[in-house]
C-alpha cells in the first residue's frame, strides 16, 4: 500500500502537471542534476519566458500592479 507524503508548496507558487515523454523527462531531469537545478526552476524560467514573449498576453494581478505608480 503507498502513503503519499504531503507536498510541500512554497508560498506563492502552484503546482502544475504536464506529460511528455519518460525519455525526455529522464533527459531533462538528468540535466537539470548535472546543471545543480532544479526541474521547477527550470520549468519556470522555460514558461515565464514563453509567456513574456507572446503578443497578446493577458495580465494577471500580479502584473497589473507593477506599472502603478
């Protein structure tokens, strides 16, 4: 029988799930070991940059605040 263990979240951060193919999770997860990352920095850095770069983006909270002065 597994006991999952509770997760835990670092304040101000969500959880996401994607799939894609063991190979290249293995490759990536090997990467990120030989860089000293880790899989969610990486990701995150990897999504906030896809997300700057598209045209129409919808702002979020977040963003909405930062350019009030």
């Amino acid at each position: 029988m597994r006991v999952d263990m509770p997760k835990h979240i670092p304040p101000g951060n969500a959880e996401l799930s994607v799939y894609i193919d063991k190979e290249l999770k293995t490759d990536f997860k090997l990467t990120c070991v030989a860089q000293n990352k880790s899989m969610s920095e990486v990701i995150g850095n990897l999504v906030k940059e896809w997300v700057e770069s598209q045209p129409q983006k919808q702002p979020t909270k977040k963003n909405e605040n930062k350019d009030v002065a």
